[in-house]
C-alpha cells in the first residue's frame, strides 16, 4: 500500500509499505479522509517536542471497514470515523475513566503510525460508526470532540458569558459547543481574517480582534464583569497568562492548548477569583458521541469548517502551501 511519510522535518515521501497485519481483535480500516491540523503542521515543521522520525501522520480519520473480525458490530464496506487516542486501559487514569489523559496515550499520527495511508488497522474500540455522515463530514469529529470536551470540563450553565482566546479549528469547536450549551460566546484572535471567517460563515455574531483596548472591550461586552468561562486555544504561554485577566470573580480557566515551557500567574489575581483552572486534554468517547449527535441534528455549521479539499498524492506540495496560507484555512481534508 502506499503510505505519506514525514521522514524528517520539511520532507515528506510517499512510499511503498506493506499492508498492516490485523491483530487479535482489530478492524482494517481503509481509510478515505484525513483532516490535518496545527499537529501536523508542528510535525512537519519540526516543532513536536515528543515526535521521532520517521512518522506516518494523520489522526482525523474516515475510512470503510476493509475487514473486521468474526463477532464484530462491524461490518465491510461500513462506514466508520477512528477515535486516535489509544489508551493502555489499566493505569491511574484510564481505571478513573479518563483515558484521553492515559499515562501510556498513543496517538494515532503523533505517538505512532496515523492515518495517511491506504489502509490501518485499529482496535475496534477505536472505530466509529458514522453512518448518517459523509466521509468529509466524518474526518471532523475528532477536532470538534476537543471542542467539545473542553467545554464538558467546563459545565457551563446556559447563559454564561464564555470567551474563546484564539479562532483556529479548536477555538471554533470550543465556542460552537458551548453556544449548543446555552452560552453566550465572545471570539478573539489576533487575526482579522479568522474572525471574518468565523462571523461570515459560522455565525459567531461577536468577535474581537486583539489589539491594545481588547481588556476595555470585553469589559464593556461583561458589564465590567469578564467572563464565567475563558477557553484559551492558542497554545502561546503569553495569551494564557493574559487569558486569566478576562476570568470573571468565580470563574473558570481552561487551556485546550498546550504549550512548552512554564506558565506564571500572579497569585493575587489567581486567588482574589477564586479561580477554576482547567486542562482539557483530547477527548473521550462521550464527547465523540456527543459531536455525531450535534452534527446529525443540524447543530454545526459542518460543511462550512471544511474550506480546502485535495487529492492524498498531492501532500509532499500541498501540505506547505496550507502552512503558508494558515490564516485563511480552517480545515483541510485530504481524499485517499
Ligand atoms: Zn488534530
Ligand atoms: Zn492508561
């Protein structure tokens, strides 16, 4: 089968590799979507502090079941999407039900083998079924799931005013789901051009774009109060620190991004809140269910995400190109 792999930083091949041996209990998937991401982006630039090359990437997957095992709910020719994040089931956080945070986590893409290739094979706790979506439709769910978890470690109640810091496919998912959740959300980012995007085709109906009056700005949206719940995805210690500035007295801070290095906050501005502080760490298989759901009832805006389409064979030059013209890409999928 042919497979796209990241060989080194800025070097993508596409090569000849075997076909994956079906394990005990595993679905062969071939797949048919993958989305790509700033996880991508980082990977072929270099910039993933845990990655080692080679590495096959892509973790936003749609495919068919090729061939699932004797018993299966599965079946050939089904139509199913991959839950990436492969949890080893026994440690401290798995036995406490959060496997999206497994001592051991393998990410498809990232930790091991992903998605650009023919075909893969998954356990089949790890598949999907997306029946009533398209394969585009399906290559989504993962990047709406960590919207969507995050705002489920939020627990919003409904109208609380939410602030989304950052516009990229997280920062939207985030602020999607927690408009589902009864919130009223306030979407800023550095760059016009998401947020234009953002109101024009996803009916955000108020963004800010951040400049040296954002605090004055949100205080005057808040009644001088800020926000119940501020979701940063930006992933840039700077903006995080700043983020808890606009955290209303008994609010809550969540940081879907991650970012290398130490994060500061001055104690008395922490404290004086009584500040929630939350991380959100990809997603549980709730949360995907909880996507599906959404998209199937006409709740998100799911074909206006999907902005630029092409062909798996053109990687090697497209995936650079969608880097250069990030500011203008909300979410590419590649056709296998
Ligand atoms: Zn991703
Ligand atoms: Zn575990």
């Amino acid at each position: 089968m042919k497979a796209i792999v990241c060989q080194q930083p800025y070097r993508l091949d596409i090569v000849e590799r075997a076909a994956p041996t079906v394990g005990l209990g595993e679905v062969l998937v071939r797949i048919r979507r993958v989305g790509l991401c700033g996880t991508d982006y980082h990977i072929y630039a270099g910039r993933h502090p845990y990655l080692s090359y080679p590495r096959v990437m892509g973790h936003e997957l749609a495919g068919e079941v090729e061939h699932a095992p004797v018993g299966s709910t599965f079946s050939p020719g089904q139509r199913v999407a991959i839950n990436p994040y492969l949890s080893c089931g026994t440690c401290v956080a798995c036995r406490k039900g959060k496997p999206n945070a497994c001592v051991t986590i393998s990410v498809l893409g990232v930790h091991a083998d992903g998605g650009m290739c023919e075909l893969l094979a998954v356990p089949e706790s790890a598949v999907i079924d997306v029946a009533g979506l398209s394969l585009d439709q399906a290559a989504m769910i993962e990047f709406l799931a960590i919207g969507a978890h995050a705002v489920a470690r939020a627990a919003l109640s409904a109208g609380d005013q939410v602030l989304v810091v950052g516009a990229g496919p997280i920062g939207i998912a985030a602020g999607l789901f927690a408009q589902l959740s009864g919130a009223r959300v306030t979407l800023i980012d550095t760059r016009a051009a998401r947020l234009d995007f953002a109101r024009a085709a996803l009916g955000f109906d108020d963004t800010v774009a951040v400049d040296e009056d954002i605090a004055a700005a949100l205080a005057a949206r808040t009644g001088g109060a800020m926000y119940d719940a501020v979701f940063d995805a930006t992933g840039v210690l700077a903006a995080m620190t700043q983020s808890l500035a606009y955290v209303a007295h008994g609010g809550k801070l969540v940081l879907v991004g991650v970012a290398p290095g130490d994060l500061v906050f001055a104690d008395p501005e922490f404290h004086k809140r009584e500040t929630t502080l939350l991380a959100s760490r990809n997603a549980l298989a709730s949360d995907f269910a909880h996507v599906i759901a959404s998209i199937t009832a006409g709740h998100i805006p799911i074909d206006a995400l999907h902005t630029h389409s092409f062909d798996a064979d053109d990687m090697p030059t497209r995936l650079p190109q969608l880097i250069a013209e990030a500011d203008h890409v909300l979410k590419a999928i590649a056709r296998f």
